[in-house]
C-alpha cells in the first residue's frame, strides 16, 4: 500500500478534531491541528480566572461513552481510569425529595430495581414506570424522528416527568421536553441501559477538560510526528481538484486532506466552503440550527462541603446539578453549579444568578458560610437545539479531501463529548479509507 503523501489538516483542536488527529496519527498519517483558541478543549475546555483552573462548564460523561473512553486509553497510556475520573453507578440523589440509586445488578435489572425502589415517587408511579421502561425495550428504544420527549412521556405522572424524565432529558440533550427529539432521547437510553450496567456509570472528571483529553492527545500525535498550532485561526480553505490550501494570517499551506470540526456556528465563518456545492448543503442544514446555552455557577465557600455525594440533583430553582469540585480533586469548598437550556431564572445578571444559587444551596445545608468568591461561565452556544426531526449533516466525507467531524454529524447521540469523538473517528477512518496522494 502507498505510503501517506503530505500532511493532513485538522481545523477546530476541540474534542472532534483530537480524535480525528489521534486516529490518523497511529494509523500513521501526519496531521497538523489549527486550533484558533490558545488552550485546546473547545467547548470542554480549562479556563483560568483569577489563578483558579476552572473549565468552560462541568461536564460529565457515561460508562457509555465507548469511543470517549477508548481514546483516553489510548492517550494516557497506563494512567488508570480512576485518576482520571470518579466513577459510580447511577445514583440520582435531591436530598430529602428523591433518589434513585442502581444496585450492583446486570442490566436490565439494575434500572428496574431502581426504579422499583426509588423514593420521592408513590407506588403506582413507580409501577407506572418499570411498565414505561418495559415498553421502551420492547420496541427496541425506537419511536418516529418527529415525536418529543413531552408526547413520549404522555402517560407518565406530572411527578415522575418533574422529578426523573425531565432532568434527565435536559441533561442528556439540553433541550427542553416540549421540542426535544424522543428518538435521540431513546438512544441515550438504550446506550446507557440497554447492554450493560456499567454502560450507566457517571464519571465525573478529576482532572481539568484539556488535560483529561486534548492535551494528552496533543502529546500523543507530537510523539508521532504530528503538529498542534494554537492561536491559529484558519480564515479560508481554498479546495480545487489537487490539494486542500488553508489559510491562516501567516498564509497558504498546502494540505493532503482536511477534517472540519468546527462548532457548527463556526462553519459557515470558514471563506472558500460555501462556494462548494457539497458544502453548501450542510451549511444550509446548519443555518437552521437554534443554539441553547448552559452556565456554570462556581462557589468557593472556603470549607469542605461533606456531601454525601460528589454530584447531586438540585430542584432546578435555579441550580439544577451541584458538583463538589473539592472531593473531585479541586479546591476543598469550591461548588459548581449547573443550569442547562434558557430558563428565565438564569437569564439575570451573574451576579445575582451566583446570589440565588448560594440561596439555594444555604437553603439545603444551612451551616455553609457565605461564600469566599463567585464566578459564572455562561456558554451560550454550548449545544444545539436537539429538536424533533432536526436535519443534520454526517460525520465524514463532504466532497474528495474534505471530511466534516463534530458533535453535531453524530446521527445517533446528541452534542456530547462522546458525539464529538464518534464523529472524528468516523471522519480519520473516511479519510484513511480513501488514502488521497498529494
Ligand atoms: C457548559 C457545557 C457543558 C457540557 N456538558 C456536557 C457533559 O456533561 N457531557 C457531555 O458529554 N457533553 C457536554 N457538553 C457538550 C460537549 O462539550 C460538546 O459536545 C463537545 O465538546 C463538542 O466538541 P467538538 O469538538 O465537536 O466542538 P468544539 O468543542 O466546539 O470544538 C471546535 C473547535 O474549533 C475551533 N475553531 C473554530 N473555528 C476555527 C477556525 N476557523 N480555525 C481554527 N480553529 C477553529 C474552536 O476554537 C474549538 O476549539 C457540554 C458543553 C458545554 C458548553
């Protein structure tokens, strides 16, 4: 077989363009990331404030995350997971209104025991329920592209909708029931209760975003001949017949191929696609994308929080999830905070979202001092809307040496992290599978 001819350009150095560079790079094929940012990570990033290492937004990922979990072992080596991640089985906890905690069982078990036992909801819910989730499996976790996940839950209670479904669908889509796709919701489900227990695992990070992937793929693809520019934005790509030319400030560079996995707000900025008629395409599908933001309430109250759990479900007024970063290897006493999708609660000045967020958590555990230092990130693209019956563009190729990668070409999942490294795999793979010379 022909040796690779000429270096392939990767432009966005977030978790799709890294997956797509590790790929290519043990397959053998040079790469040249353009990150236009100076930290890699994208929209799962570290953020320095005020000498605090923070990240854009928690996040956390599924025993699950196949593609995700993979990669890091391949870019960590021999690190074990559990310096990488605090992980435990699913267990939902709002103290005082309601848990439901998985039990070590296989699958499907497991969720059916838990929602058998959960508290906060009256028997006939819990009946109500398992039938539910009996149903789901029944039809294989599928329903019709244009179903929400509001019409899905028609039969369940106004209690179990408020309590389990509608977290659970705003965490995994941020989206709001009333316009979420079902049929991406049902996929979230079937990944993560269909197979194997342990597929519903939360792990929660204990390092920063950029080091627990990009960076350690950074490393991985210099060690192997590759290339990361940060602060390097690409302004064009000028694609004919031969090789793709990306053009950055410092001028053209020619280029074997090149993956795209941008954030699909930032396709249409790259001159030189629209001209192209397979690109045109995807970028009318992405012109119709409606974006949702999701903050991250940061709370350093000085003093070990001792919460029963590090991750625990808030009634959404306005926090929905808190994070004991302190236990997770960060500052003792510092609280991250979640709010996902519009709500008109967090749509207030930062500092008066930080002030009803320390209400909230006051409320909970009265003993907490004020808090030392607040900080809000608000990502007001972080998602786009995963909406019934939305069309979205393919990871893969767009036309000959052109390959699209990003959260939003997974056709099955919607914009996770696991997405991202789906759809870079899939891209590096397209592209190796096509071997373009120069
Ligand atoms: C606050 C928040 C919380 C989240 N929580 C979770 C979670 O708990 N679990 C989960 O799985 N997912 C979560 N997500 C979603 C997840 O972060 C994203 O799906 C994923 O990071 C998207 O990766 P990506 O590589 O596709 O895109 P991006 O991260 O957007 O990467 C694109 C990169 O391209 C760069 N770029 C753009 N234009 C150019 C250019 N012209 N030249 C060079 N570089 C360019 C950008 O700077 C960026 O680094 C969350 C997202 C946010 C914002």
């Amino acid at each position: 077989m022909a040796e690779p001819s000429g270096r392939v350009a990767i432009v966005g150095g977030g978790w799709a363009g890294m997956a797509a560079a590790v790929t290519l790079c043990t397959a053998g094929w040079p790469v040249t990331v353009f990150e236009a940012a100076k930290v890699l990570g994208g929209r799962a990033r570290r953020v320095e404030v005020e000498e605090r290492r923070l990240d854009n937004g928690q996040h956390i990922l599924l025993g699950a995350y196949a593609q995700t979990l993979s990669l890091l072992r391949t870019v960590h080596g021999g690190r074990a997971e559990r310096e990488l991640f605090d992980r435990r089985r699913l267990h939902l906890e709002q103290p005082g209104v309601f848990r439901l905690k998985t039990p070590p069982l296989p699958a499907p078990w497991h969720l059916a025991v838990a929602l058998l036992g959960a508290r906060g909801l009256p028997r006939h819910d819990r009946l109500a329920t398992v039938a539910f989730v009996r149903r789901l499996r029944r039809a294989r976790f599928r329903c019709a592209s244009q179903l929400t996940v509001a019409a899905l839950l028609v039969d369940q209670s106004p209690l179990a909708v408020t309590l389990l479904w509608e977290p659970l669908c705003v965490a995994a889509l941020n989206t709001p029931i009333d316009s979420a796709s079902a049929h991406i919701f049902l996929n979230v489900l079937r990944q993560a209760f269909a197979a194997h227990a342990r597929d519903s695992d939360v792990l929660v990070p204990r390092t920063d975003l950029s080091a627990l992937f990009p960076e350690a793929a950074a490393s991985y693809v210099a060690a192997r001949g590759g290339e990361v520019r940060l602060g390097s934005t690409v302004l064009r790509l000028a694609v004919q017949d031969g090789p793709i030319g990306v053009v950055t400030e410092k001028g053209e560079e020619r280029f074997v191929a090149s993956v795209l996995a941008v954030g699909p707000h930032q396709l249409a900025a790259l001159a030189g696609l629209a001209e192209r008629s397979a690109a045109a395409a995807t970028l009318g599908q992405v012109a119709a994308f409606a974006y949702e933001p999701i903050r991250t309430t940061y709370l350093d109250y000085g003093r070990p929080l001792d919460l029963p759990l590090p991750m625990l479900k808030l009634d959404g007024n306005p926090g929905q999830w808190l994070f004991d970063r302190g236990a997770l290897g960060g500052a003792p006493g510092l609280a991250a905070v979640v709010v996902s999708t519009d709500v008109a609660a967090a749509r207030v000045e930062h500092a008066e979202l930080e002030r009803a967020i320390d209400r909230q958590l006051r409320g909970l555990w009265p003993a907490l001092p004020p808090p030392a230092w607040s900080q809000t990130i608000a990502e007001r693209r972080a998602t786009y809307a995963c909406v019934a019956g939305l069309p979205r563009p393919l990871a893969g190729a767009l036309e000959k040496r052109l390959y699209l990668a990003g959260d939003y070409t997974d056709p099955d999942l919607p914009a996770t992290l696991e997405a991202a490294t789906r759809s870079g795999v899939a891209a590096a793979r397209q592209l190796l599978a096509a071997r373009p010379q120069a």
